[in-house]
C-alpha cells in the first residue's frame, strides 16, 4: 500500500517537491534539486528543494520551496530593510 501512495504522490507533483518521511540534516537537504533540468531555451536549471536561512540564534535552517514559501518571502523581506526599518532597493 505504501508504495502505491508512493507512486500516487509522484504522479501527482513535481519529484523534487517531495518531501522525506526519514529525518534529514540541513546539509542534506540543502545538496537537494527540486529541478535539475533544461528549459525551453536550452539553458541548464537547476533549483534547490530547500533554502538554507540563518535564524536570529545562530543556528541554520532548511526551508523548503514549496512548504515554506512564505517564510522564505519573509527572509527576502528582511533581507531588504536596513536597521531603520526603511526598505532598501539595489
């Protein structure tokens, strides 16, 4: 049964976005594809499945694309704004 689901939830996403049932550390996860494939213009593509962040106490995070694309629109968020609060643009 087990596999069957397997292959159902292949069938119905992208492989990469898949996430493990196993435990993973962040290095692990961050050598993850989500795609790793060529466009339509020839062109290599490859995408992480996981964004590694820094959190406010030292320690990394694996944030993956599709579960977590929210906070990772928050640390782009941050990312931008300086110590003021003040929004910056490059």
């Amino acid at each position: 049964m087990a596999n069957e689901q397997e292959k159902d939830t292949h069938r119905a996403v992208n492989p990469g976005d898949v996430i493990s049932d196993q435990p993973e550390t962040v290095e692990e996860k961050s050598q993850q594809l989500a795609v790793d494939a060529p466009d339509i213009t020839g062109d290599h593509i490859e995408v992480p499945a996981y964004f590694v962040v820094d959190e406010p106490d030292g320690e990394e995070k694996a944030l993956h694309h599709v579960k977590d694309a929210e906070e990772i629109s928050d640390v782009i968020r941050q990312a931008r704004v300086d110590e003021e609060g003040d929004r910056k643009w490059w």
